[in-house]
C-alpha cells in the first residue's frame, strides 16, 4: 500500500505549479494515493483557483490527518508574488524544495519523489553549481551507481525507452567522458528496469557513439575500444543486449518492436528521438537511486507560464509510473 507520493513544486514562475495541480486532480480519480506538495503554498492556492480545480489543500502535520493533497514549504517564508521567469527567489527555493523531497525520501517518509521541472540556468545564476535534478539526487543520496532512464508512448502505444550512459554534458566533452564501464552500468541499469516494469524480455539495443557506428573505425574507434567490449561483456553476464548499432537507424527498429530498451551515449542522441514520439508522455526516472524518483520530460516553459494552457500529461505519466514503482517496492 502507497504512504504518500511527494511532489517537490519546482520553478514557479514556470509551468511547474500549474502542472503538478492539474495532473493531481486527474488522478485523483483513479484511485485514493495521497500526496504531499513541496512548495509555495501561497503559490499553490493561487494556482488552484486559478485553474478552477477546487483541490483542498491541506497543511501536512506529519502522520496526522487524512486529507489527501497535503502542503508543505521548508522555507521559513513564502516567495512575493510576480515573480519574473527565471527568478533567483525562485530558483533557490526550487533546490530547497527538491533537497527536502528527497531528504523526506531517504528517510522513508515518502513512497516516491516527482520532482516538477526547474531551470538549470537560473539555478547557476544564483552561485550554486547545478548539473542537473538527477546529479543533484545522485549526490545527495550517495548513490554511487545511477542512470537516467526516459520512457513513453505514441498515440497508438508503442513504447520507447531510453538509458544514457553519458548525461548532462557539453557535446564535445561525450568521447573524453565515455568509459566501458559506465556503457556496462547503463546495460545493466536498463534490464534491472526492464524486470521493475514487468516486461517479458530485455532485449537490449545499444547505440554507436559514432556515425555508422564508427564504420569499421574510420569514423571513431569508441565502438571498438569502449561500448563493443562494455557489451560482450554484458553478454557473458547472460544479459540480451546487442550491438553497438548505428543510431540514426536504431530507433527505427526499436520503434517496431524488434528491443525492449536502447542504451544512448549521450543525452541528444537519446532523447531526440523520444521526445519526437513521446513528448506528452515521457517520463525521466532515475534509475540506481534508493528511492524512487521520477520527473516529467520537459521544462519549465516560460514562454506559456501563467496561461493555464500548459499540459499536464507528462507529468500524470511520471505520478503514474511511481506509483507503480512505489507499489512493487511497498
């Protein structure tokens, strides 16, 4: 049986607040899982009836009570209204937030953390170094073995998903930066999801760092010398994994069902795809962590914030998925 489901708010002069509300009324169809927002609560009543959705929002008082959509600000002091995008105030009490949810987390007060977007720039604007939500929880927790997965679905549910082995880094930085064994842990990370999401298989499909995958080290050697050793490797540990392929024409074939998940060397060549087929849906979780985390796939759009136009369906599918992954560990 799910505790509580907490929701750290994100940036809220983006579309974070909005989202989150939104998504949480659609669920609260579904089912009776409770949920604590991490956040702004001033913000958040704003938002609410803003949006018309008429959640009752309560203060969380620890294990007492029974409501449903429970509140929480860390911070000794709400944030000023008409926040500008991108706003310092914002953007600190976003890592504030997200540093609470998973301090809750470790301590086993919270079933799971979905984490609402934020802005990795007006984070560094503030002085504080900021690589991204995943590092940031990586390092917080201590894990020492973490990878980033992507999932989601068309319109017609076909399943994408995606583990990098390289995250957030400058495009230039990817080859010095890939190693076997960080390629092993993204094939081992990946199967490991594959048995949580109770899929029949792992057939695992890895992509080439380089064009044609290299072309026989013409155009690159890493093939050679660093993912194809990284998934023999893998094999000999009984895992089904193949390659490393050709990205360009890899999606394709695991679009049509042919691999269950692929494994990208870098954060565009993974996502791009992805996000072509699967924006609405896509889910971030971060797999390796002690506790269950997950994230929708996209930002904080400025450029919509306020509007009450932003979909929420993102953000429903990364409540969704850790539920589920919340129930299998409850």
């Amino acid at each position: 049986m799910i505790g509580l489901i907490g929701i750290s708010l994100g940036d809220v002069t983006g579309i974070a607040p909005e989202v989150a509300l939104k998504a949480l009324a659609a669920e609260a169809q579904s089912d009776d899982t409770r949920y604590l927002l991490i956040g702004d609560v001033d913000h958040l009543n704003r938002v609410n009836a803003q949006l018309g959705l008429r959640l009752s929002l309560e203060p969380y008082q620890g294990g007492k009570g029974s409501g449903r959509f429970l509140t929480h600000n860390p911070l000794p002091n709400a944030l000023p209204e008409g926040l500008v995008e991108g706003s310092p105030a914002a953007a600190r009490a976003a890592v504030a937030w997200l540093t609470d949810g998973a301090q809750r987390s470790l301590r086993h007060e919270l079933d799971a953390l979905v984490t609402a977007p934020v802005n990795k720039q007006a984070i560094l604007h503030t002085g504080q170094p900021f690589i991204g939500q995943t590092e940031f929880l990586t390092e917080l927790s201590g894990a020492q073995r973490t990878a980033m997965m992507l999932l989601g679905q068309d319109d017609r549910g076909r399943w994408l998903r995606v583990v990098l082995a390289t995250t957030h880094l400058p495009l230039r930085l990817v080859a010095e930066n890939l190693s076997r064994a960080k390629v092993e842990l993204a094939i081992e990370m990946a199967a490991q999801a594959c048995a949580d999401l109770h899929l029949p298989r792992a057939r695992i499909a890895v992509c080439g760092l380089n064009p044609h995958a290299g072309e026989g080290g013409e155009l690159g050697t890493e093939e050679t010398t660093i993912i194809g050793p990284a998934v023999h490797a893998a094999k000999r540990r009984g895992l089904e994994v193949s390659g490393p392929f050709a990205a360009d024409a890899l999606f394709y074939r695991v679009f049509k069902g042919e691999y269950d998940v692929v494994v990208a060397m870098y954060h565009d060549q993974g996502l791009a795809p992805l996000k072509m087929v699967a924006f609405e849906t896509g889910v971030n979780w971060t797999l390796g962590l002690p506790f269950v985390r997950t994230s929708p796939d996209h930002g904080t759009a400025y450029d919509i914030a306020g509007q009450g136009i932003a979909s929420s369906s993102s953000m429903q599918a990364a409540i969704r998925l850790a539920k589920e992954l919340a129930k299998d560990r409850a």
